[in-house]
C-alpha cells in the first residue's frame, strides 16, 4: 500500500482516494480534510463521513483535486471505480494461486498486480487486485493488507463450501418461491410438493418448536425471503400443503407420542394373539375355568378394550363376586419389543376423535378384549363377602371366562332395579362406598363432559353423571379389586406400582350432591396423588393400601400388577425386584405425565371448538372464587372453569352469572367471556 497520509497532511491527505468498508461493503471515497485523527471522506454514494487511518484498505494519494467541485469529484470516484472493477474482472485468482501455491509466502498486492498484468502497476491495479483477493474466500487468506496462498487441502474444501453455499441459496430461492405461491393461493402439484419436502420439514419444525426449532434462522429466512410475515403462518401453509389437518393435534407432534406402531411390534403383536388363542381352546396351563359364569361388562358404548368383566351369586348366605380382568401380561414377555413400546407409551390415550392405544387394536380390541361370547384368557378377584359387604375371603386366579352379556352403562342403568343381579351388585356398591366413607373417603361427585367427534368434525357432548347407580356399580367394584390385589402384594411383599394420596389440608363434610363452590374448594384441598413402590395410604379413597390391577390393556402399571401376579402364583416369587422394578416406574411416569398433557390439551381444543360455534351466545354460569382483578367462572353447560373480569362488578362465590362468549381461540387456547348479569339458580343443568 502507499505511505501513511499522515506524514505531511498539508502536503498529502487532500485528494487522497481510499478504499474501506462500511456496512460490510467495500467502498471508495476521497479525502477532504484532516481533523485530529480522522479524515472527512466524499463517498461514491455523495456522502461524507469520519473516518481513523486504520480504516483504509487502499490509499491512492493525489489521485484527485479536491478544488474542482463536488459534482466533478463524485464523477472521478466513479470512473475510478468502474477503471478498477475492469481491472477486477481481468483477474482469475485460480490462475495466481497456481503460480505461487508451492511457496506460501505473504505477498502484497502490487505483487500479485504484477503476475496478472505484466505491465507498469498502478494504484488502480493493486486496488482491483485487493478486491479480488478479498472477494475469492478460497484460494489466499488475508493478512492485514498482504494475502497468503491457501493450501491445495484448504482450496479443496473451501471450493466444495463454495458450492454447497450456491446450491443452498438456489435451494432457499426454489423453497421461497413455492411458499410465496402457496401462500397467494396457489394449488401446488404433487411433484412441486415433494420437489419441496425439505423445506416443508422446516416449516414443521418451526411450527412445533417455534424459536427451538433445531432449523430456527433457516425457517425465518425461509419465510422472509416468501414475504410472508403472519405468527401463524408455518401451521397455515401446512395445512394448505395437505401436510396437517387444520385441527392437527400438534402436542403430540411436539412431545413424540408415538402413533402408529412399527412392523416388527405389529409382528410380536400377532404372535401374542396366537397365543392368547392357544389359551383359549386349550386351557394355557393351570387356568380355572370360569366360562360357566354369568359374566358381564359394562363399558361405554364406544369402547372395544374391554378389560374387565363382573359375575354375581350368592352361596349359603354369602356374596361370592367375581371381577375378571382382561390378561395381557400371560402373552406379552417382558422386555420383548411389544412390551418395551406399552412401557415407552405408559397408558392408551383418548382424544374426542378417537385413541392412540398402549397395546396394538389386535391384542387390546380383539384377542385379549373380554368379547361377549368369546372365551377369554382373564386374571379373575373371586371374592367372598358378607350381605353387609364385610370381605371374609377372595383368591386371585388365572382364568378362563366367556362374557354372556355386553351392557353399555345407559343398558345397565336402566335394568337396575329389576335385573337381580345388577340390582344385588349396585346394592353391594353402595355398601362398599358407606365403608369408605366411614374410612375417610371423600366424595367428589362433579358432572363430567364427555366430547365425541365423529368422522365429519361434528362434536358432541355429553355429561356423565358420577352418580348415577351404574357409574357406582363399576367403579367401586374396581376399586375393590384394585385395593384387594394392594393388600395381597403387600402382606407379601411383592413389589408392585402403588398408589396413594395424603389427607387433604381440608376435608369438607359429604354431599353426594354437586356444590359446585364445596367440590371446587375440596379439589383445591386435596393432595396430590403419587406412585411408588412402597405401600401408602389412599386419603380420598377411604384404603389403606391401593394399587391398579384392572386395566391392564390401557395401563402398563397395570400390566406389571399381572406380570407380578402370575409369576408369585406360579412359583412363589415375582418376576420383578424392587431394584428392576424402580427404574422401570421412573420411565412409565415419563410416559404417565407425557399422556396427561396431551389428554387434557386435545379436550380444551375441542371443548373451545364446541364453544367457538356458540360464539356471541350466553351461557350460565357460577362464581368459584375471586381474586383481585378477576373472578373464577364454571361454564355449567360445559364444567370449564373460565377467568372473568371483575370489571366493578361485587359477586361473590355462589352467585350465579350470565355471560357471553366474546372470543374463542381454540387453536391458542383462549376464551374471553364478560358478565351480562345474574342468572337464576334453576337453570343449572
């Protein structure tokens, strides 16, 4: 480079053409005048700034005059920087780098000017060489104001970058083109789609994940080269691609719920309904045969995993009550691959649209489903009570049973009273339930809604009555099957999955009947329910000790109840050791809590979907609390418990409110009501 201007300013900074970079570009500019230690500089692009010494790339003095005026100064740092840029283009570097690779030596760039145009090497030359050198990224490295050879090794692999770069910017060109396209309403063909499949990856990582999307900057740059600018546009284009439906469960995409089930688990999973039929035409070992009693089940009309069964008789005196559980565990070996994917999904999870099982539909709804009319492999609770419901005995047996009867809880409710059987079992139920009570038991009889949504996208809802007799019957039949196997691992040591609850921090009085403001205080009360190994008590169930035994083909806690079971009946022992047992438990919580999420998520999509096309309307509701800027509403038609403002308004909890629906995002899970005034208490549904 030439000599620093610095040295005679009087005599060398005026007219002085340089060369620097501002805003990453390399510019050209003359010097105007020196203050201090910096310089006013005329720009190409007609303006001035300040800049230090150590700024300049490539100083020029006396290249111009500054006395002409400023139009004519402008048109020389033109012309100078078109003279240089032609002298820029004469330049192939690959050619320099071959003459001089072999010595890496720094060299300036009047040198490499002389290589390239073998003639007298002004300052326009050596200028149209520096922006060459800095421009090339690939065969000399920049060293101050000298450039040195790269290695062949470093060229290689700076020239693959090179094009790897171009053909990534093409890629990013083509994928912004075609979501511009498909954002202004174009109909993509099915070649384009798949042309595209990489940046529609993108898009979905970045509509799942949104700013820890592993390709955030890629998606962003993606969609800002399309113009495309909305917050929810990501989810809006794969919907329009076809690639989600625009009620997708993104949750489960979010969290990695498995949906589907890989070939090889489908493949163990027919081996095990062999098996099971194996069981059932030749008795599978030492099986009782149960199949002579009157075995019903009760369930939703929409369930096809039927796990459990019921049988009732009396005999000299006593109740003699039998609760047949489906029986995975006989067929499905521990650790196999079918079983590594139940323990991996810890639970079957149901969506108003449908279910995303634990256990394959061949196993869970055909060969282990306790079918009516079909033998089936089943672990069975034979229990001996008392009229009073005292228990005097029970035994716990691998079974043969074959259900005569299929009730919905609609069916059974109705025959409740005039079938003996159903009517001895509820009176049992009750009695059950008055002795959990008499334990501590705590009644939480709150409505709840059931959302069913058919192939068309109509949702219906429903609420269930906990009440109701054959809601009672089930339950506490099963949760005295649940306890019983409790006591029986316990008192034995067998380790299991227990469960328990401690004492609530306030135990309001009994009410069978809901008190939306009492039921909503308990639930704030109570403590939360906990699994472990070790036996506890259940508080707001009224046991001692407690356990779940009765769902095996939805819950693989429950399967490992059966798992346990059956080996201590067969050899005295269990299959498991606490130490095998524990870290097993921490991966089904994973999974438990996982489940959970994605439950609750998908029933407020859909329950604000409901409410969206009610939107406007009025609906009843209750206060359930106040807070200082809010009040705590449950929307009776729905039990969905909704923040209102307080908006001056004194109400208290208890009152009874009409409010509208003033927006519904399902998608965001918002819901906005406002207070239109006091509602009667009789319109509670």
């Amino acid at each position: 480079m030439a000599a620093s201007i610095k040295t005679d300013p009087k005599a060398q900074w005026r007219g002085t053409v340089v060369e620097f970079f501002q805003d990453k570009k390399l510019m050209i500019g003359v010097c105007l005048e020196a203050k201090g230690e910096r310089f006013l500089v005329l720009t190409e692009g007609d303006r001035e700034i300040s800049l230090p010494e150590s700024r300049f790339l490539h100083v020029a003095p006396h290249a111009l005059n500054i006395l002409k005026g400023r139009d004519q100064l402008l048109q020389g740092l033109r012309e100078i920087a078109t003279r240089r840029e032609e002298l820029r283009a004469r330049i192939d570097l690959a050619e320099v780098w071959e003459l001089i690779w072999a010595e890496p030596e720094t060299y300036d760039c009047g040198f490499l000017a002389g290589l390239v145009f073998g003639e007298e090497v002004t300052a326009d030359h050596t200028a149209a060489m520096f922006r060459a050198c800095w421009e090339d990224t690939i065969h000399f490295s920049r060293k101050g104001e000298t450039f040195t050879p790269n290695p062949p090794e470093t060229v290689e692999q700076l020239l693959h970058q090179k094009i790897r770069k171009e053909e990534r910017e093409r890629e990013l060109a083509a994928g912004a083109a075609f979501i511009k396209a498909i954002w202004e309403g174009n109909t993509p063909t099915p070649e384009e789609v798949a042309a595209q499949a990489t940046w529609i990856e993108v898009l979905k990582e970045y509509a799942l994940h949104d700013s820890e999307a592993p390709r955030y900057r890629l998606a962003r740059e993606l969609l800002s080269r399309a113009e495309v600018s909305a917050a929810d546009a990501p989810f809006k284009l794969l919907v329009r691609l076809g690639v989600w439906d625009e009620d997708e469960n993104l949750l489960v995409h979010r969290l990695g719920v498995p949906t589907g089930f890989r070939s090889e688990v489908l493949q163990e999973a027919e081996a095990a309904a062999r098996a099971a039929l194996e069981q059932e035409v030749n008795g599978g070992g030492p099986r009782t045969d149960l199949t002579q009693l009157h075995a019903i089940s009760i369930d939703s009309e929409l369930t096809h995993d039927i796990d459990d069964a019921l049988s009732y008789s009396m005999q000299d005196g006593l109740i003699e009550l039998g609760i047949h559980i489906a029986d995975p565990a006989s067929v499905i070996l521990a650790d196999s691959l079918l079983d590594r994917e139940a323990r991996d999904r810890a639970t079957s999870i149901y969506f108003p649209e449908g279910k995303i099982p634990m256990l394959p539909p061949i196993l869970s709804e055909k060969a282990l489903s306790l079918v009516a009319g079909e033998v089936r492999p089943a672990m069975s609770m034979l229990v001996t009570l008392t009229p009073e419901g005292e228990v005097v005995d029970f035994q716990i047996t691998p079974s043969l049973i074959r259900v005569k009867e299929r009730l919905t809880y609609e069916a059974a409710e109705a025959r409740i009273g005039s079938d003996p059987i159903l009517t001895q079992c509820f009176e049992l139920a009750k009695r059950l339930r008055e002795v959990r009570f008499a334990n501590g038991a705590i009644s939480l009889p709150i409505p709840q809604v059931e959302l069913f949504v058919d192939r068309k996208k109509r949702i219906t809802l429903r609420r269930i009555d906990r009440e109701a007799p054959s809601q009672i019957l089930v339950s506490e039949l099963m949760i005295l099957a649940n306890s019983l196997v409790g006591q029986f691992c316990a008192q034995r040591q067998i380790p299991i999955v227990y469960r328990g609850q401690a004492a609530p921090r306030e135990t309001f009085p009994i009410a069978l009947t809901y008190d939306p403001v009492r039921h909503y205080r308990q639930q704030r009360a109570m403590s939360p329910a906990r699994i472990s190994l070790e036996p506890m008590r259940h508080s707001s169930l009224g046991v001692e000790v407690y356990t779940t035994f009765t769902s095996p083909l939805r819950r693989y806690v429950d399967l490992l109840s059966h798992r346990q079971l059956h080996a201590y009946l067969q050899r005295g022992e269990p299959l498991y050791g606490e130490e095998q047992l524990r870290p097993i438990l921490t991966e089904v919580e994973t999974g438990l809590s996982r489940a959970g999420i994605v439950e609750h998520d998908r029933q407020r999509y859909w329950l604000l979907k409901y409410l969206a096309q009610r939107q406007g309307e009025l609906l009843n509701g209750v206060v359930l609390d106040r807070f200082p800027r809010n009040y705590l509403v449950l929307l009776l038609d729905v039990m969905y418990e909704v923040d209102m403002p307080a908006a001056g308004k004194e109400l208290a909890p208890g009152d009874w409110v009409q409010v509208r629906l003033e927006s519904v995002q399902p998608r965001s899970g918002s819901l906005k009501v406002v207070l239109v005034g006091s509602a009667a208490p009789e319109g509670q549904p």
